[in-house]
C-alpha cells in the first residue's frame, strides 16, 4: 500500500467537494494526494490538472499531482484504490442527481460496495460554500457481536487527527421472543436487555480506548436499525465511519442515501 489518498473526479460539483475532503485529509495525515480522472480513449483531458491548479493555489504546500486514465472507472479506480491509503470519491458523480432523485452515483456505489481499501463517499457542496454547522466529530457503527476492526481503527485515528469525539454508535435490537411477542415488553425486561448491550459495546471499545487514551468516545446503545441509528449520527458529524463485511452491500447502500456528511466504507 503507499501512502498517498486518491481523489477520483469528473465533471461533477461532488467531485470537487471530494478532492476538497481528500486535500484537507492529506494535509492532516502528512500524505500526498493523487487527483485521477477516468476518460474515454483518445479523449483530450485537462480536468484533473485544473483540480489540482486550484488545490495547489489553495494549499501551495501540498504535494499533490494528476492523473488521466482511460477505460472502465470501477474498474481503474478499483485497481488504484489496491495500491493507495485511501479513495476519495462524490457521492453522486455526473450519472448522479439529487433532483432527479439519484442519491448514489453508480461509480461510487460500486466502489463502496467492492474496493479493497478503505473508500470515503463526499456529499454536498465544496468546504466554504454551504452554511457551517457545529461538529459532533466522528461517529462509527458497532457490531458488538463481530466487531469490525478495520472500521473501528479507522475510526479512532480520525478522531485522533481532528482532535475531536469519537461517537461509537451500537443499533441493537429486542431478542426474538420480544419482537414476536403478542404483549408489550416489561420495562424492567427491556432495562435488563439493554444494560447487557451497553456492557457488550463497552467490552468491545476497551481495547481500542486503552490505544487511543486521548480520544474522547461518547458510547451510544440505541434501539434502532443501523442505517437509521447512522443517519442520525451523521447530522453535524465531521465523519462516519462503518465497516463492510461480506453480504452487507444493500445495507451500505441504503447507509449512504440517507447520511448527510462523508461516509468513510472500511472492508472488514
């Protein structure tokens, strides 16, 4: 792996917000950035060197240089994305309109879905250009069961960077017999249920805590569905953070239409 982050663009205003997120990003972890368009063959291209013009007069300390690949994007991005720290990419590139009710770029989808490494997925407008809102740091998804380590890693060192909190989020749910259940719950049988996930969210912190004893981590037990419990995470959140295990593609895919600030997809 080298120790560059890859911003992939097109045409797209999301594109640049995502090269904006990946040069405040490099500038935080000491890196490099790598600005990649994919074009046609033969196709002229001067769109990744006017990215990074703009970058480097923003940031003239920033190492940073472009890159026009021609064929499939996933597939180059993909293969980019093997070689490197970390892809950044909009959430909605040119085949993607928030008007149109297109909230997933099929490029980005595919990635977040499939990529090797860590991929980050940038909504919204360039930093600047939208009214600023008070940041509740990090926030990361928890499976207290099978904790993905990946995620959880990528998580904390975000919020150790951004000197800010770390929010781990744990979406838990009634046992069986309770949500099946013709009679209300007891109070004291859901207190008793709940307090045995907050203790598994704590088991599964520990370690991570005592390697990150700076970080300040908020644990969050709620009953809610994991793309629900995220999404109201993600509102005022610098970052969220979740972990890809195998078979879980419609839930990140449904995870990254309803979050309302970069979503960083962590294979496990």
């Amino acid at each position: 792996m080298q120790r560059v982050i890859i911003a992939g663009v097109d045409g797209s205003a999301g594109s640049r917000a995502a090269a904006d997120w990946a040069t405040r990003e490099a500038l935080l972890r000491a890196l490099p950035v790598r600005v990649v368009h994919v074009v046609p063959a033969d196709a002229p291209d001067a769109l990744a060197d006017h990215v990074v013009a703009e970058l480097v007069e923003r940031h003239p300390a920033l190492k940073i240089r472009a890159t026009s690949l021609d064929g499939p994007p996933v597939a180059l991005l993909r293969s980019a994305g093997e070689r490197a720290e970390l892809l950044v990419l909009g959430l909605r590139g040119e085949d993607g309109d928030a008007d149109a009710g297109v909230s997933v770029g099929s490029t980005a989808a595919a990635l977040a879905e499939g990529a090797a490494g860590p991929v980050v997925l940038v909504p919204g407008r360039r930093t600047g250009e939208g009214p600023a809102r008070p940041s509740t740091g990090v926030s990361v998804g928890v499976d207290v069961r099978a904790p993905a380590s990946g995620a959880l890693g990528f998580a904390f060192e975000a919020a150790r960077l951004r000197g800010v909190r770390l929010h781990a989020v744990y979406a838990w749910k009634l046992p069986p017999r309770a949500a099946t259940s013709p009679w209300p719950v007891l109070e004291e049988d859901r207190a008793t249920w709940e307090d045995h996930e907050v203790q598994l969210l704590s088991d599964a912190l520990r370690p991570w805590r005592a390697k990150y004893p700076d970080v300040d981590v908020l644990e969050d037990v709620v009953l809610f569905t994991p793309v629900e419990a995220l999404a109201h995470a993600s509102e005022g959140a610098e970052l969220v953070v979740v972990g890809r295990p195998s078979g879980s593609a419609s839930t990140v895919r449904e995870l990254l239409e309803h979050c309302r600030c970069p979503v960083a997809v962590v294979p496990s």
